[in-house]
C-alpha cells in the first residue's frame, strides 16, 4: 500500500479498536495497598496504607510520566525494609479493580473511592419536601396586601400609577 499522507512514522497514532483490561495485580510479600491522602509534587504522596500506618510514597520509574493517580485512589505500595516511613507506589487500580479487590476481601470494606466534599452531605430525614400548598385564611391575607399595593401605587407627588 502506497503511503500518502507522508514520513515513516504516519501509522504511529493509530489506536487499535479494542478495549484490554489489565490483569488485575494482588500483593506480595513485602507489598501493601494504600489510598492517596495528599498529594506533594515531584511524584511524591502522602498513603495511607491498610495495615494502619501513613507512609510517604515515591512513583516508581517506570510510572513516571506514563501513568497518573490521583487524590484518593487506590495503589499498591512496595514496602522498604530500610525506611519504615517511605514506600514506592508500583502500580494503580481503576474504580472496577478496586471494586473486585473488595469482594475478594483483598482490600477492608470501609474504605471511599469517591472524593469527599461539603455538597455530598446527607440533609437528614427530618426534612420533608411536598407538593400540596399550605391551606391558609385568604381573606386576611387579602386585605393586608391590598394596603400595601395602594401605599406602594401612590407617590410621593400625588400622582396615582393607575392615572397614567
């Protein structure tokens, strides 16, 4: 086939049509998941792992500039066994893995996957929202807001809206 559009490397955008799914990694010895707290700058995070303990994590390498994680997402940590307090962060996992992780037990059900906000708040059950309009006296009603609309009509000047 004859190349038309130009340069050696003109097939290299190209995306193939199916959708593959990473084989989903479970921990080792020596490897722990955790769940992004804070992020520092530099690749460099604040974890919290599941064992109980918050570590700062350091992106492998070979993650560097190829794959992102965001503020609580789920990771799996390698521990180092010269420096309790720092760990590298060695592969992500999507909502779905995570999902899996939980009905394998791998990873405790309490942990969020959504991010926590103010507006998500539950207003509680006490509040009750209808459709029915309050029955009130409106012949009372009536009369006072007749009053108003004629004091709010006239003008200082003497001059009533209606005349005009």
């Amino acid at each position: 086939m004859v190349n038309k559009k130009g340069g050696k490397k003109h097939k290299k955008g190209k995306k193939s049509s199916q959708f593959e799914t990473k084989q989903l990694r479970f921990k080792e010895d020596g490897q722990e998941y955790a769940q992004i707290i804070k992020m520092k700058g530099n690749c460099r995070f604040d974890v919290k792992c599941f064992d109980g303990k918050e570590r700062m994590a350091v992106m492998c390498g070979s993650m560097r500039k190829r794959q992102f994680v965001n503020l609580r997402q789920v990771v799996l940590v390698s521990l180092r066994d010269f420096q309790d307090s720092v760990c590298d962060i060695i592969d992500s996992y999507d909502d779905n893995q995570v999902r899996d992780l939980k009905e394998l037990k791998e990873i405790p059900d309490f942990i969020k996957l959504e991010e926590e906000n103010m507006f998500s708040e539950d207003l509680g059950d006490d509040l009750v929202f209808t459709n029915a309009m309050p029955e009130d006296d409106d012949s009372s009603d009536n009369e006072s807001s007749d009053d108003v609309n004629h004091d709010f009509l006239k003008t200082d000047d003497g001059i009533d809206i209606d005349d005009i």
